[in-house]
C-alpha cells in the first residue's frame, strides 16, 4: 500500500488485483468481522463467494470499508445510516464528475 498526500486529500492507494478475506478487511479496517458482515448484508460492500468463510474483497473496497467504519465507530451511525451516507457520498462524486466534464 502506498499512502499519497496531497494539499487536499489524503489517499490509500491499493493494487487492484490485491484481494482480502473477510477477516483480513477486518483487521485493514480496525473492525469485527460481524461489523463487516453487516455491511454487506445492507449492500454497503460486496464479496465475491457464497459465504463469508470463502468471501473476498478486492482491494479497491478497502477505502469504503474503511469510511464505513469511521462512520459507525466515530459518528455512531446505525448501519443502515451508514449505508444511506455512503450513497449520498457516491452521488455527490457523480455530480462532482459530471460538472468537472461539463466544464472542459
């Protein structure tokens, strides 16, 4: 992993062909592995595999698990909440996108 700072944003860079188990996201994350499954049964995060002893997450969920983490511990939003968070968090970088091409 390699960690980028910029004047604005600090950044986690992971490979993308890097996966994680359920346990080892968790110990990436700082969390309990229920706290994980919980995420995955709203659809905050998606594994590949049919359960969560055979499932894996590739390396580009590590930064969402880690906001959904923040976000339950430090704010102490329910899951659900943290799930509605992160999807107003993924549209506003929609619209960011789209204006930045709007613009040229």
């Amino acid at each position: 992993m390699n960690f980028v700072e910029g004047p604005f944003t600090h950044a986690v860079i992971v490979e993308t062909d890097l996966q994680f188990s359920l346990p080892e996201l968790g110990r990436a994350c700082g969390v309990e592995v229920t706290l994980l499954e919980s995420l995955v049964h709203e659809g905050v995060l998606t594994p590949h595999g049919d359960h969560p002893t055979q499932w894996r997450f590739e390396g580009s969920v590590l930064p969402r698990a880690r906001t959904a983490a923040r976000l339950l511990l430090d704010l102490e939003l329910g899951v659900a909440g943290t799930a509605l968070v992160l999807e107003l968090l993924d549209e506003i970088d929609t619209l960011k996108s789209q204006l930045r091409r709007f613009r040229g």
